[in-house]
C-alpha cells in the first residue's frame, strides 16, 4: 500500500512512514497475509494503544497515540521596540516565528518590517536548531567602518579623488565580479565542508571584494566624535571615514537556499504552515552542515569588507587608523537566562554590553556607532538599521530619482550610482529609531555621508 491509500484508510500523513515499515515487517514474516492488511491497519486505528508492544505495529501505534495527544505550543512572548513604526504584517511574521516549537524567546526592534520567515529586525532565540531563513538569504550581512588617516576638509574640496578610489575599488550588483580575482587568507579555509560550498568556492572567489543590489553600499562620510572613546582610541573631532553594507553574496544565497529546502523537506505535517521558518536540529548532520557552512559564510563577507576597505584607501592613498564592524543575519550561540540558545538576528545588530556595532540611516540621514547595553529583554540585540516604510515597487512608483539625486548634491551628498528603491524617503527616520532603543545602545559617534556608492539597477535585493 501507497501513502495514499493509507491516508485513505485513515493514516494521518506523520504516520504514514511508520505505517508502512510495520506493513513490510508484517507481511515479509508472514505475520499478516496482504488480503488481511486493511483490516489490521483498521484495527490499530481503531485502539492504538493495545498495539503499543506489537514486535511489528508498535512504532506505528505510538507514532498514532504521538499524533492524537498531540498540542500545539503557545507562541513564546516578544518585546516590541518602536511600536507606533512597525506594520501589523512585521507582527504577524513575527508570531508566526515564536509559534516555531524549538523557539523559546524573541524580540522585536524598531527598524522591522516584513521579510521572509522571520521579518526583517526580526530576533528568535531558538533551543539547540537552526532556522536558515531567520539567517536569512545574504548570511553575515555585514556594517564595516573605517577611520582613514586623511584630512576631513579633503571630502569638500577633493572630490574627484574620493570618487576614483570608490569606483575603482568597487563592483556592485547581482553577478558582479573583479576583473582579477583579489586575495584573502579566507579562501585558504576549508570550503569542502560541504557539497554547496565547495561547488561555489570558485564563484565566490571571483566575487570577493564586491556587493550586491538593493540596500548595499559604500561610501565616504564625516564622522564626528564628541568626545575621546578608548575602545576607538580617537580623540574628539572629525575624521573621514569609509563605511560600507555588504554580505556573503551568491555563495552565501546558495547555502541558505539549500539548507531551507533540506529543512522544508523534513518539516513535519502539522507545521507545514511555517513554511520558511522550517529548522534544522543542531545534532543532525544537516544541521551540523549549515552550522559550518553559516560561519564560513561569515568569515567570507567580513572578508568582502577587508578586501573593499583596502582596495578603495589604496586608491585614496589614505591609511586605516581605526575601525568597527559588526554582522547581522546571523546566528550565534549565546547563553541567556541560564540556557544555551541559538540566537538568530536577522537584520538585526548584536549589542552585548561594550559591544561596538554600526547602524546606518539613508544615503542623506547620519548613521551611528554605538555600543551595546546588553539588554536581556532584546537578547543583547538592536536594530540594524533605520528600517524601509515603504516597498521597492512604491518606490519606485513615488519618486523620481534625478529629482531625488539633484537635491541630494544641494545638502552635501554626492551620489554616484543608486536606485529610486533606495532614496532617504524609503526609510524611517534614524534619529527616532535611535531614541526608541536608548535602552539598547549608547550613541558614541555620528557618521553623515558625503560621497554614496550603489548598484544603480535597484535590483530587489533583501538585508
């Protein structure tokens, strides 16, 4: 008998795998004639229970009592930061995600909006599993800062030196690549750790030292400090600085991809409706897997950093003196209230306490260095950003990008390539962001762009 004839019969789809191992074991012993096999499978639908020791329908006959006793558990609780800002659908991916039975904690920051699983500013707290979609498709996307050793009133007066450096040192877009593949000790790593990573080391190779589409950028700014900061060594004052937002590109889309597939595959029945928030048990060689591979991922796209920041000061003939980086969509293994979690933030920053991070406004509006607080309630998260209020397509539709761009250059910002889905009208206001999660960070610096670099299609791209 098939799986549907059995389901015919009455057999709930989770029992349909055991029904048919204690069919095989019955009839290859001759227990059960095959004439006889509906009418045993009838009865141990009937009364499970008195099956339970059967040598043959046992596993069956629990696998059933398993799925009838069976109770959905209620969603785990989540904290909200800047409520008034995020759309009721950010909510409603964001239950779906504590509905997830390996979730034990979650937190909600206020730069969320709808994704894909687990919303963007999404961060699910999950017990000894992985979610590749709360990781998210770009693994390791990541914020790079770096304070250059070049006068401030340089970025006013030298434009066309910095603008040579970014598009020189740059590639952007969906298949983008160096004309000569760059050099990194992480390409000396082990990329045979799995199938998915081998078959995209060469790829990935030819793709180290660029960036996506959508929201990726690089860019020269000013960046101010008001006061000394040890962990920066920097004294008050401006510094010119290089900031970019750049992740683990196709090769990093190819390991979520598969893993997901693998973990959908495994899904059982009763929680087909989480779709993407399918999971994969760290003790399984599938997630054992992914775990390598995520962390590759990650050392790749900080590697995709490097290799932009050293390009791009090389051309400038400007030297780093100081720097901060951080990663989000990410998954790291943290202890929280007692208990070793998972912690996925997907598009969003971890802040432990005295943890340095980045958080980016728009091309027009001021991004932040901050350092963490540490806050339980948020397992020690942030938002990584100001947040999109308004979708690519409404975008698009609504502005104009040689209006947006002209009015940009009349407040100080050059930008050299972007898309009408990027303009600062996108996003939320930062500076509000930032005063909805003072009890996250602590704001040590402010960084406005002056000279902006983007992939110029507007391609749709998530964080």
């Amino acid at each position: 008998m098939n799986g549907r004839q059995l389901q015919k019969l009455g057999v709930p789809q989770d029992c349909v795998r055991e029904a048919i191992r204690a069919i095989q074991l019955a009839t290859s012993t001759g227990t059960t004639k095959s004439k006889g096999i509906k009418k045993q499978i009838a009865s141990v639908l009937e009364n499970p229970e008195e099956f339970v020791e059967d040598e043959h329908f046992g596993a069956f006959a629990k696998a059933l009592i398993d799925d009838r006793e069976f109770v959905r558990p209620e969603p785990v609780s989540y904290q909200t930061w800047g409520e008034a800002g995020i759309d009721e659908q950010s909510h409603v991916q964001m239950r779906q995600a504590c509905s997830v039975p390996v979730a034990v904690a979650g937190a909600l920051m206020p730069d969320a909006h709808v994704g894909y699983g687990l919303p963007i500013g999404g961060v699910l707290a999950c017990e000894n599993a992985v979610i590749p979609y709360a990781v998210g498709v770009d693994i390791a996307c990541r914020m790079k800062l770096s304070v250059l050793d070049i006068p401030a009133e340089t970025l006013g007066s030298q434009f066309d030196r910095y603008k040579t450096a970014l598009e020189g040192g740059t590639r952007f877009g969906v298949g983008s690549e160096h004309e000569h593949s760059q050099s990194h000790d992480v390409m000396d790593r082990d990329w045979t750790i799995t199938r998915i990573t081998r078959e995209r080391k060469d790829r990935a190779w030819k793709q180290l030292g660029t960036s996506g589409s959508g929201n990726h950028f690089v860019e020269f700014g000013l960046l101010t400090l008001d006061q000394r900061d040890d962990d920066l060594n920097l004294d008050a004052g401006e510094y010119v600085a290089l900031l970019s937002h750049s992740g683990s590109r196709g090769a990093g889309a190819a390991v979520c991809s598969t893993y997901s597939d693998i973990a959908r595959a495994t899904l059982p029945k009763k929680f087909d409706d989480l779709g993407r928030l399918a999971w994969l048990d760290l003790d399984s060689e599938a997630g054992q897997e992914y775990w390598a591979a995520m962390n590759l991922m990650g050392d790749y796209a900080a590697a995709n950093h490097d290799v932009i920041h050293r390009l791009v000061t090389k051309l400038l003939g400007a030297e780093i003196i100081a720097g901060v980086e951080n990663h989000h969509n990410f998954a790291w293994k943290e202890v929280h209230d007692g208990q070793e979690v998972i912690v996925h933030r997907k598009g969003a920053t971890p802040a432990a306490a005295g943890e340095l991070g980045v958080i980016p406004g728009s091309m027009a509006d001021p991004a932040f260095v901050v350092r963490g607080k540490g806050n339980p309630a948020s397992l020690a998260s942030a938002s990584h950003g100001a947040g999109r209020q308004m979708s690519r397509k409404q975008a698009k539709d609504k502005f104009n990008w040689k209006a947006v761009k002209n009015d940009l250059e009349k407040k100080g910002v050059r930008v050299l390539s972007a898309g009408a889905d990027e303009v600062p009208g996108v996003y939320k206001d930062i500076r509000e962001v930032m005063k909805q999660q003072a009890d996250l960070v602590e704001i040590i610096a402010r960084f406005d762009p002056k000279i902006v670099k983007m992939c110029d299609d507007g391609s749709k791209a998530e964080d």
